[in-house]
C-alpha cells in the first residue's frame, strides 16, 4: 500500500528581478509503500532537496501534487500545517537542528510537548527509545556537552518519538565521521526492518546502500530507480555507483 505519491511536480522559481525563471523540478512521480526505505540521490542543483522540502510540506509545488496516505498536501489550510507536520512527519537533519540551551531529553520532547501529550506518556515513550538508541546516560547533557554521533541519535529520537507515518532524512551522515555515520545508518536499517517508512536524501552511495531503493534525480527530472530485492549491501553499492557514474557524464559532481 503507497503511504506517500509524489505526482507530477513541478517547480519553478523566479530570478530575483523575475526577469528568468529556473526550473527545479520538471514532472517528478513516484510512490513510496509503507514500510519502504528509499534513498534520493543526485548531483548538486539536481532538485533533490527542493524534492524533500514539497513532500516535508515545507514548500508547495508550482505543479503536481503530494499525498500522505491519499491526504493531498493541497488540501491542507496553512494554518494547519505546523500540526500536520508534527503529527505525521519526522525529520532528520545533516546539522542535527537541536537547540543548545535544551538539554538532549528536552530537544527528544519537544514535538511531545507541543502536541501537548501529558508528561506519564512521554516519559513511557522516551525510556525504551533512548535505551534502544544507546542514549539513556546523555538524557540530562546539553548538544555542546556530547559527540556528533550522539547528537544525530538525539536528533533521530527526537524525529520518532512521535511515531510519524514519515520519517524524512536530509543528508543525515553529511556531519558525521565514518564510524558514526555507520551506527546510524544501522539504526535506519533497524527501523525499516521495525516497519518504519524512511525517505532519505543523500549524496553518499554507502548511505543510500542500506535503503531498499534508490530513485536518481538530474535536471529536476526523475532519472532512474533501482530496487535491492535480495542483492548483499555491497553488490547493491556497486550498482548505486555504476549509475552515479553514468549520472556525472559530462562533470556534473554527483558526491
């Protein structure tokens, strides 16, 4: 069942002066099933992010539409979106996005305690997360006080504690060293075996490895997609580079 359909977007920006428009996305469409974990990849000024800015319903499409379990973005008042958001969606970030002056539980409740969810259920919801995630003894440090792979777990315990239909991952190892960039990709691939939907944009054929497919961007149009099925993780890599590598003809720096 697709918990998410991405049709026919389309967007266009205007120079400052208006005097020429730049085109980011052309007519993108694709779905996403519930319980999928789908990488997004492209070069730099492909369109991906602008791609997960419209489905994190940050932006709007010029064209075209999204749908959250048949729920059309469209049809959402602005007024709403705020709660829309942190009802449905969870959001992982390259530079984290915690506030310094709260500590790593405040930052992990704060969706909680502007859903205005009683204080009994967000403490029986943040113990086995932050057990589960290996951050029970960092509760009561501040962002400043622990490592970058501590705060993005912080950050990923922050983006499902409210248990989204749609956990959205923008660049999520950019800011990390190697070791912890894969502790947290394994905590992604934990989720997805769990029966959480991810969507994750990333320029890193490792990172997007561990998803179970892979759609490429170029010139704000959808490339191509590939599925893992059974393939081993490194079999799955080779193939993830063979494309960028068809991606960067002609030097486009696709990471």
């Amino acid at each position: 069942m697709e918990i998410l359909e991405v049709k026919h977007v389309k967007k266009v920006y205007n120079t400052r002066l208006g005097g020429r428009q730049c085109i980011a996305l052309r007519d993108v469409s694709f779905e996403v099933d519930a319980g999928e974990f789908t990488a997004i990849m492209g070069a730099s000024g492909s369109g991906k992010t602008t791609l997960l800015n419209i489905i994190a319903s940050l932006d709007k499409p010029t064209a075209g539409e999204v749908l959250l379990e048949g729920r059309s973005f469209r049809d959402i008042p602005d007024k709403e979106l705020s709660a829309f958001r942190r009802d449905n969606l969870g959001f992982v970030f390259q530079d984290f996005n915690l506030l310094d002056t709260f500590s790593l539980r405040d930052n992990i409740l704060l969706p909680l305690v502007l859903g205005r969810v009683p204080l009994e259920e967000m403490e029986r919801r943040l113990a086995p997360l932050a057990e589960r995630l290996n951050i029970s003894a960092l509760l009561r440090k501040y962002p400043y006080e622990v490592s970058g792979g501590e705060k993005q777990r912080a950050a990923v315990a922050r983006a499902i504690i409210t248990g989204p239909k749609l956990l959205l991952a923008d660049e999520p190892t950019g800011a990390l060293d190697s070791k912890a960039s894969q502790n947290l990709l394994e905590i992604f691939r934990d989720l997805h075996r769990q029966g959480q939907t991810l969507l994750m944009v990333t320029h890193s054929a490792m990172a997007a490895s561990y998803a179970s497919r892979v759609i490429f961007i170029r010139d704000g149009e959808l490339f191509s997609q590939m599925y893992r099925g059974n393939a081993e993780r490194r079999a799955f890599f080779d193939r993830i580079v063979s494309t960028l590598s068809v991606l960067s003809e002609g030097g486009a720096d696709v990471g």
